[in-house]
C-alpha cells in the first residue's frame, strides 16, 4: 500500500494478493474504506494511551503499545514482523538479528534514564538517538512509526516533559521527522524533539 517501501513477502503472509491490502480482523479489502478503519481505530486507541500510558520497562514494551493501538485491527497487533522491509531502497533492520537490535537499544534507555531532568539538551539529544535506533530496528510489519513516536513520548514523560511528535498535527514536524528518520539525521531529530520538549508543569493551569 506504501509505494515507497518495499517487502520481501512472497507467500503474502501480510497482504491480499488480489488487493494488497494488509490482512485485518474486519476483512475491509478496499484500500480508501481500510485506511479510514485503520486510522479511526489507531486514533482512538491513542488518545486512551494519553490517559493511560504503556510505562516502558525495557526495548520490549514497543510489543505491548503497538498490541494496544493496533488490537482492532491486526491479529498479528505487538508481534515482531517476520519479513524484510526496506524503504528507498535503505533497507531496515534484518529480523534474524532483532534480538541484538533490542538488547543496544536497552542499553540506550538505561544511559537515557541517568540523565538528570533538567539538562534538556542531553534529553533530547537520547530521545533523538533512541528514536533514529528504533526505526532502523522497524519492528513491524506496519505501525512503527505511531508505536515509535508513543514510545519517545513516554520516555519523556517520565523526565516530565510533554513531547509531541505526530506528524499530522503541522506540516513542519512532519518534514522534519520524516528526514531525519529516512535519513537517520539524528542531529535534525535532536533539533526537532528539543523544539517539541515541554515541561510538564508550563501546561497545569493554576487554580483561580
């Protein structure tokens, strides 16, 4: 469905061979009615994620927040992909290694997690490389890009900070994130999510 990448999925463990649509639980196979359902669903099961955020543990908690946005619609919800994907010919993350992709990426939330909150250049600038990692690493067979973005959110959360990162909401954060997560610009993701780090504190309004 995304021209820009390609799959090696020769038995089509994913998509219809008829449509190429992804395989979903309410068996919508026109692709303009899956992407409404898809991102309907999503949506919906985000905004109970800011309510209710997925406390990360370790690499493996992007399994149980891609589960819970993706529950209504995939069965395979937080399973690791089982096919090789590339984008613009940049190839991500070979499944055969992902345990190795999970372990660095373990390391990288524990040195993240001894930074102290108040240095927001040096939070960012983890945040910033946490995310470049987990996007190579594209856990997914799709939905790494709102199951990554909820993850960093969280993460800076527990330094107590606000981060938004989707897309949709502005155009400049959408070009922004997209070039340095296609490029693997890490000092651009650094720019951008220090640009987006809010205190915690800046949105609680003071009783009257």
């Amino acid at each position: 469905m995304r021209s820009d990448y390609e799959y090696l999925d020769p038995d089509y463990l994913y998509t219809d061979p008829q449509t190429d649509v992804l395989r979903n639980l309410a068996d919508i196979n026109d692709p303009n009615d899956f992407l409404f359902f898809e991102s309907a669903a999503v949506i919906k099961r985000a905004k109970e994620l800011e309510l209710h955020p997925i406390m990360i543990r370790d690499a493996k908690t992007l399994l149980d927040i891609h589960r819970y946005l993706f529950q209504d619609v995939y069965s395979w919800a937080g399973q690791m992909r089982t096919v090789e994907i590339s984008k613009q010919d940049k190839p991500f993350f070979l499944t055969a290694y992902f345990d190795n992709g999970f372990a660095y990426i373990d390391t990288l939330i524990i040195e993240y997690r001894k930074i102290i909150k108040t240095d927001k250049t040096g939070l960012a600038e983890h945040l910033a490389t946490l995310l470049d990692n987990i996007n190579y690493l594209h856990p997914f067979r799709e939905g790494n890009g709102r199951t990554q973005r909820e993850f960093i959110r969280i993460l800076a959360l527990e330094k107590g900070y606000i981060l938004s990162l989707n897309p949709s909401d502005n155009l400049d954060v959408y070009e922004r994130y997209m070039f340095g997560t296609i490029n693997g610009d890490v000092g651009m993701l650094t720019t951008l999510i220090s640009d987006l780090l809010i205190p915690l504190n800046a949105h609680r309004v003071s009783p009257p």
